[in-house]
DNA sequence: GTCGTATATCGTATATCGACGATAGTCAAT
DNA sequence: ATTGACTATCGTCGATATACGATATACGAC
C-alpha cells in the first residue's frame, strides 16, 4: 500500500517511479551491453570493426575456439544486430552494423 | 612476436594473431558491458547518474525486484567498479565512480 | 541493554551461458 | 550425382546468473 511518505519528501524527491520508456531504454541497453559481455565477442567486434568485412572462417582462425562456439557468438552478435553477415557462396561475409553501432555509441555517451 | 607463419598467408593476411594487449583490452570492455548486461543493473546506474547519490532503499523501492536481489546487483556494480558505495549510519549512500565511468565512455567511443 | 531499521550475505532453485563434438545443410567444382 | 570446403545447428555438459526468502550484521533510538 501507500507507504503514507507524508515525511517531507526528502531532500530527492524520490523521483517519479520510472516511466515507460525508461524502462524500454534500458533493455535496450542492456541488451547491447551483453552483446558486448564476452571477451570473444569484444574481440570479435574488434576485428571486424578493423576490415570492412572478414570471412567466418578467418574469424575462427583469430580465436582459440572451437568453430561451433564462434559460430554461437556470431549469432548473438547478429541476434543484437550489432554485426550483419550475408552469404558469399560458400562462405559468409559478416561485417558490423554501422547504425547498430552508432546506436550502441549514442546510447552509452548519453548516460 | 615472429610468427614464422609460413602459410599462404591468403587474402587479407589473417592479421597477427591478436596481440597480448588486445586481449586484455577485450576482457576490460567485457567486464564494463557485462554490468549493463541485464537491465536492473542500467537502471540502477542510470538513476545514480540522475542524482548525485542514492541511498539503498531508494534504489529498492524503484525496482520491482527483493531488497536482496538488488543488493546482488549493486555487488556486481561495485565489483566492476561503475558504482561505489559508503555507509552513512545505519544507510548506505551509492555513487557512480566517475572515473570507470569515464572509461567506459572512453572504450566505447574508441571501438 | 532491547527494539526497529537498513543492508549484506547465505542457501537454494531455476534458467541461461559457454564450451565442445557431432551432425546437417549449402554451395562450387568436378 | 559425388566430393570437398565452409558454416549453422543440435545435443549435452559443467559453470554461472538470477531470483527469492531467511538470516546475519551494523547502526541509531530508546
């Protein structure tokens, strides 16, 4: 129930709860945060962020994982949209989302 | 450091491996995006940075979770270093490290 | 001292992560 | 169609995250 604050609020006005979009804001974040949670997918955002895109399987070559777990990270990368791969014959191009990032940029100077 | 990578050296040759600072680098940005992994914890950093510091209980009363699941993540926090916390009286007053928040801004910016 | 408040920690249950090997799917070349 | 190279997915396992209630601790008020 009302915890019948009638005390004088305070010096910080115990804000006004959290509104909505706060809310949406956050996971937003958070979910680009985790995306970044892992030092493999730290490294692996790094790499492609240093070509303007990369093979998988240099990727793989890069890391000392198996490529089944690479190829895991690589689907959270891409679940946050922050890395886009398209297929290449045979092989898959992934490079970064440039809007995803500028996005994961914005998010985190504007904190 | 001489790789003696006596490959076909492809393409674009496979980089340098990763260097050892590299490494380390990915690790620090891990830890830092690994607290804004879950949205409590943005939440949590996102209303110390709307004021200049906090109290626990206030902090508790804006999310809908236990006082002692809270506590967890203000561990996690202060862990990583984003927040700091000292107790005044029977209360304990929270803070954000401006410093690590620095850094992060820094790391993320730099990617 | 006792009582009440505020916070941290413990214990535990469940869910998810992170790793791997094995397997399945896709495409180019033959 | 068969082969070979590349990537994704499946199944599984141990480790860790997340949540909670219960309990312990620290402090101020009385």
């Amino acid at each position: 129930m009302v915890k019948a604050k009638a005390k004088s609020q305070k010096c910080c006005t115990a804000s006004e709860k959290l509104s909505l979009p706060d809310v949406a804001w956050a996971e937003d974040l958070a979910r680009l945060g985790w995306a970044l949670a892992h030092p493999a997918r730290v490294r692996i955002v790094r790499l492609l962020l240093s070509r303007t895109s990369c093979m998988c399987g240099e990727i793989v070559e890069e890391m000392p994982l198996a490529q089944s777990t690479v190829s895991q990270h690589l689907k959270i990368l891409k679940e946050t949209g922050l890395v886009q791969g398209e297929i290449d014959g045979p092989r898959v191009c992934y490079c970064i989302n440039e809007a995803a990032m500028a996005k994961l940029k914005q998010l985190i100077a504007d904190l």
